[in-house]
C-alpha cells in the first residue's frame, strides 16, 4: 500500500483540544426535548482548506467526535468573499427553533490585515444554512482606514428585541484592535446600526477574541489582551452594551500565550467551561469554573479526536443529534472512539479499507475481559457490548447507524511496550541510577509547533516497561533567567560529590546550552544562572549550540561533555562538573552524515559515538555510529555503521536522536529512541518532526563488537529483572 493510500485509510485520533463558547446564562426552554448533547463548531488551521466550519458531538461535554470525517459541513468559497471562513459562532434562537452562525470571512495566506467582512447565517435544523456577506468597509461610511475585522460573535438582546454582533477591529497600523458592536437586522442578513466601541481597556491596549456570557444578571466579557501583557481577562457589566469594568487578574491558568477564550455551560449544571488556545504549545487547555472568576484545569478530563482552533458550543437534544449523525456520522468514525484508559490513545489505528481497527493497550493490560468503551450514541448500534475476550485473537463488532447499512469490524486489542512513555516525547536520555536502583528518561517535552516547548520533565521505571510520569523537573519560565524558549534534548549525570549523591542536568534552551542540580534524580533542578556554552566554538561557521551529552570514562575516571548540530565539540568537564576545562575543546565531527544528538558510551575497551543524520521531520532520520580508542578520539567510522532506521512495512519512521543504557552488572543494552508517532506521523507532513513518541529496543553486539542493526518494534521490550 502506498502512502497515499495509506492516508486514506487511517483515521487521525489525536487527543487536542479546541476552543468553544456559548453566550446564553441558562438554556433555553423552547426546544423539542430535554438537552441530551453539545454540538462544537470549529475550524482547523491556517493552510489550504482549513479555514472552514466544521461539526463535533458530544454526550458528556468532555469527550467529542468529529463529525463527517472532520471534513468541513460547508462550502466556504461558496459563503464567503475571501474563500474561507474563521472563528464560528453559533447561538440558538430565544424560542429554540432556529440557530445563528457567525463567523470571521477571512484567508490567513493573504495576510492578518487582509479582510474587512464577516459572514451571517441562519438555519432551523444545523444542516441547511443559508449565508450573507457584510462588508463593514464597503456598508459604512469612514471606513477608508480599517484594516481588519476579526472573531465575530452573536447574542441576544432581550430588552431591545433583536440579536446584537460584537467583534474586534482595528484601523490603521498604529491603532490597537477594539471590540466594536451593532445590531442585526430582522432577517439576519446584514447589519442594522453602525458599529460603536464596546469595550474600553483601562491602558487604552488591544482587546481581541471577545465571548460574553450573562451569570447571575451579569455579563462577563471575556477578551484577549493583545498588546499590553497578553492573556485573558474578564469584563463586567450589568448591561450587555456597557460599560464594562475590566478585572485586574488574568485569569488564564498557564503561562503559555493564549487566545481565542470560550466558555459554555454543562446540562443540568451549575458549572461553565473555559477553554483557551495555547497556540504556541499547540493544544488547548479546559478549566471548570462554578462562578466565572475561579478555574480548576480538567485537561485529564477530556478527549478529541480532533484538531480544532476557535469555536463554539451549544447544547442539543437527542432529536438533534440524530438528525446529525443521521446527515454526517460515520460508522468508521464511530469505533473509533474507545475510552478505556488502558489504550494508548495516540496509536489507535483503524485501516477503513480492511474495517479493521487495532486497540494497543498499556503493560499489563487483563485481555481476557477488556472493554474498549465504545461511545454510546443515541441512535447509534454497536454490539456486543461490554468486557471482551480478546486474548485469542481480535473480536467482531457491528455498528449499526440509522439510514446505513451495518458495517461489521474486526477489533483487536494488544499489549504493546512501544512507545514507553504515553504523550509526545524526543530526544530521551536515558539513566541507571546506583542511587535508588531505577531506570530513568529525560526526555524532550514535544507536541508544540516549532519545538517550542519550554519545560522538562522525567519518567522513572523499575523495568524499563513500566513508567511513572515525576513530573515537570525544569521550567524555563519558572526557573531559568537567561533563556525562556526551545527547551530541548537534554542529558543527566549522577556523580558522588563528597559523599553524597548528586545530578546535573545538562539542556538545551534558545539554542544555548545550560546546567541545573539537584539532590534527586526527579527534581527539582536549580538553574545555574548562566549558559555553559552559549555560542559555536571558535572557528565553527554554522549549526547551532544545542543537544548536550556528558559521559564518564569508567578507565579514567575523567567527566567528558559534548554537543553541537552540525559539528560535534568535545570537552572535560571541570571537577565542579559545571564549567568546561577550556583547554581541550576538540572539534571531532565524523563525517558528512553528522547532523545532532551525539550520545557516548563504553564497552570491551571501545568507545562507542551514536549520531543522528537528516532532518528529525524526514522520515529517514536515523542513528549512524563509530568508534574509537579514546573518549576524544580518533572516530573510526565503519562501513556499515547504520544503528536504526525506518522500517516501511511497520510504519515506523524518523527513528534517531538516541541514548543507550546498560542493565547493570550484564551485557545487556538497550537502544531509547524516539520516532514520529504511530500511525499518524508520517501523514503529518513536517509536523511530524514535533510529534515523537520514545521507544526501547534491544541493542545487540557482533563477535568483533560492530553494532548489529536494531530493528525497531511496536511490541517493545520485556520487562528487566533487576534481581532487586
């Protein structure tokens, strides 16, 4: 099967998080039926074909499905006058019946000052809408300078009797974007009165973004602040035009930038959502709240299978629902929402082409009575239900959907070690500890566009199978003053200093490398307060001061350091292990195939140098390796000294940037590694290279001590017995 084909056939299910609000203070009571569900509307990003709305269902407000493939519901070069759409809104009528959308009419490829028009829609049944175009340079008079319109929202006046748009625009390169509002005519189709500032910040700053929600006779404006310390903050007014009095604490629950805020509130509760973009983290993060001014972060709480930017939701009846599934729901979108915890959600892999779905489950998984957790839709069949036996072999299941014909799917369920660590991970260094008798991975925290994560955190293990997640050990914007970016490729060393044991941990922050202490092998660190190495050593030209390995030679006993992309500098470390003995900085890159993540070991008299060739967003990235008789050289490269690669028929790509470790007391290696994300990576195009998962194989030797291939695997490594 070739990769495109391979495109078609898996189903992304990633768990990300979208951005949702709705701007009603109780549900209203003129529906057809008890509210049941939440319906989420969406768009998905800035390329081609993703500034679109599209559709998402849930039972529990936490757990959503995309509907029709997350493909969009819509045409937007049909609805719009730019050929996409941003930002949906969508508000039910007063009496139930009706629903209104809006949305920002805009393509982000013609730049962020580009559009001037938003698009209004209505619809009675969420399926057919019909759509116009208001242009506010072209509608009014004395918008010669406006530059852009943005994130339109809708909400019902009651005391004037009419729905009442509010929005974000800005006029002129050195104005600050406002949150203007006006009123739409009867029929929704264009707007009535000229826009008036809705909004005005105390500093005279941006506000963008904006969501009002009306709580116990009040209105929260929820907004971005743009210009002046970003972050969200919240409004109040005892009236929906004004004026508003802006709170004085953001009330975002990270220090991510974020934007793009939404609040909805859960059937038959007392309690509101608020979730926010962390656009440069790449995900969002959910906060629950009982009065709108505490948030509580739920993220745990809730799955995607998704990839959603700024939207809404509203709730809907079970009426409602059937008639969306009954237009866009997919059985082969349907199995594959299972809940159970013990699947690794990330590497659920359904081939649409054979109606085979795999359910990889976590160590120790019991197989014999498993319930995957299936949704439960209305109007939705699956049988049989509840705990299966799947230790002999995969399971059939039938879905039945109203208006198709039942589809009948083989599903197996199996016990795979890799990847070891649940989430997104790279660049893992790896440690024995002869201090507490475990095994630990110091891994690079991924999933963020552009490597722009900016914490470390450490995983700890009995067996090399089994790990616990210790937690953030390392937080740029918490701990480290000199740099507060690209937090990467880290490395640690135990030492015994005067008695006692301690670890310094080596890493990679904007393109600096630093080092941090501490008592315990999970934390927390102290930064030293300086960069160890913060520029390329004399007479290198090009790459960058990044991917730190430290190794001690069990012969002399001597601590040595390197690092570099692009070129490969070694170094002694002095005895405070914190500062470099300048005087044997060595230049030994091995050859052209050299591009980062250099890791060191020993054995039978040998030095081992493992490296990483080609980009971490190619597919072919790999591990190459040489020799040598000291920890400074000469590199003697062998002529087949490939350690790992892509392995095709598994799909299993980008394997590199490696540390090895060995069982104590044995000849028993391993190989830690990361790779892009199974199966969904190699469909990620250059994303995939900030979408890594770490895994363990074994690592095996030749009679002459060449390295024997590793051969990647899903099914991983069998537990170590440490005899301990």
């Amino acid at each position: 099967m070739n990769n495109f084909h391979k495109l078609l056939s898996v189903i992304p299910l990633l768990m990300l998080y979208p951005s949702c609000s709705t701007s009603v203070d109780t549900f209203s009571e003129a529906h057809d039926g008890e509210y049941a569900a939440y319906l989420f509307t969406y768009f998905t990003g800035n390329g081609p074909g993703e500034e679109a709305i599209h559709y998402a269902v849930s039972t529990d407000g936490y757990s959503f499905h995309a509907l029709n493939g997350d493909e969009p519901i819509l045409d937007s070069e049909r609805i719009s006058s730019t050929g996409g759409v941003r930002d949906p809104h969508i508000l039910r009528s007063p009496d139930g019946e009706s629903f209104r959308m809006v949305v920002t009419d805009m393509v982000s490829a013609n730049g962020w000052n580009s559009n001037r028009a938003m698009v209004l829609l209505k619809s009675d049944n969420l399926i057919d809408w019909t759509s116009s175009v208001v242009n506010i340079q072209e509608r009014f008079e004395g918008q010669d300078s406006l530059l852009r319109v943005w994130a339109p929202q809708t909400i019902y006046d009651p005391n004037e009797e009419k729905y009442m748009l509010y929005w974000s625009m800005k006029y002129g390169q050195n104005d600050a974007d406002k949150i203007y509002y006006a009123y739409a005519n009867e029929d929704f189709t264009d707007l009535a009165t000229e826009p008036k500032q809705l909004l005005e910040t105390p500093d005279g700053g941006a506000a963008i973004d904006g969501d009002i929600i009306l709580h116990d006779g009040t209105y929260h404006l929820f907004f971005k602040t743009e210009d002046r310390g970003q972050g969200l903050k919240i409004a109040t007014s005892d009236s929906l035009t004004g004026p508003y009095t802006v709170g004085d604490e953001f009330i975002q629950q990270t220090t991510f930038p974020v934007e793009g805020s939404g609040v909805f509130q859960l059937i038959d509760s007392e309690e509101y959502i608020l979730m926010y973009d962390m656009y440069t983290k790449g995900e969002y993060q959910f906060t629950r709240s009982s009065d709108l001014n505490n948030f509580t972060v739920i993220d745990e709480d809730v799955r995607m299978d998704f990839h959603p930017r700024h939207g809404t939701v509203i709730p809907i009846t079970n009426t409602e629902l059937d008639r969306l599934l009954s237009k866009w729901g997919r059985a082969d979108d349907l199995i594959g929402q299972a809940a159970n915890p013990a699947i690794k959600a990330n590497n659920i892999y359904l081939d649409t082409q054979s109606s085979t779905l795999l359910l990889p489950v976590q160590p120790g998984t019991d197989l014999t009575a498993f319930d995957p957790e299936f949704s439960d839709w209305a109007g939705l069949g699956l049988a049989p239900a509840g705990p299966q036996d799947f230790s002999d072999g995969p399971v059939s299941y039938t879905v039945a959907m109203e208006g198709q014909q039942p589809k009948t799917y083989s599903v197996a369920v199996e016990e795979r070690n890799n990847p070891v660590l649940a989430g997104y991970y790279a660049d893992p260094d790896a440690l024995y500890s002869e201090n507490t008798g475990k095994f630990y991975i110091y891994p690079t925290s991924d999933g963020f566009n552009g490597w722009s994560g900016t914490y470390f955190k450490a995983f700890s293990s009995p067996d090399l199978v089994n790990w616990t997640d210790e937690g953030v050990i390392l937080d740029l914007e918490k701990d480290v003053e000199w740099a507060n970016r690209n937090a990467w490729a880290p490395c640690i060393l135990e030492a015994e200093v005067d008695g006692e044991w301690k670890y310094f941990y080596y890493f990679t922050a904007a393109q600096k490398i630093g080092v941090a202490t501490s008592d315990s092998p999970t934390g927390p660190f102290v930064d030293s307060g300086q960069a160890l190495v913060g520029e390329n050593p004399a007479g290198v030209g090009g790459g960058q001061v990044i991917d730190p390995e430290v190794f001690t030679d069990p012969q002399s006993g001597k601590t040595y350091f390197y690092w570099g992309n692009g070129y490969l500098a070694a170094a002694e470390l002095n005895d405070d292990y914190t500062s470099l003995n300048e005087s044997t900085l060595k230049i030994m890159t091995p050859d052209a195939t050299f591009r980062e993540g250099v890791t060191v070991f020993f054995r039978n008299g040998t030095y081992y140098f493992l490296w990483s060739e080609n980009d971490t967003r190619d597919p072919e990235y790999r591990v190459r390796y040489a020799t040598a008789p000291s920890p400074m050289g000469p590199l003697m490269i062998p002529e087949n000294n490939l350690v790992v690669e892509l392995d095709e028929d598994q799909e299993i790509y980008g394997t590199g940037h490696n540390s090895v470790l060995r069982v104590p007391d044995t000849d028993e290696w391993y190989l830690v590694y990361h790779r892009f994300t199974y199966p969904h990576g190699i469909h990620m195009g250059r994303a995939a290279g900030f979408h890594r998962e770490v895994a363990i194989d074994r690592l095996t030797f030749n009679a002459d001590g060449s390295i024997v291939p590793v051969a990647p695997t899903h099914g991983g490594i069998d537990p170590v017995n440490l005899g301990k």
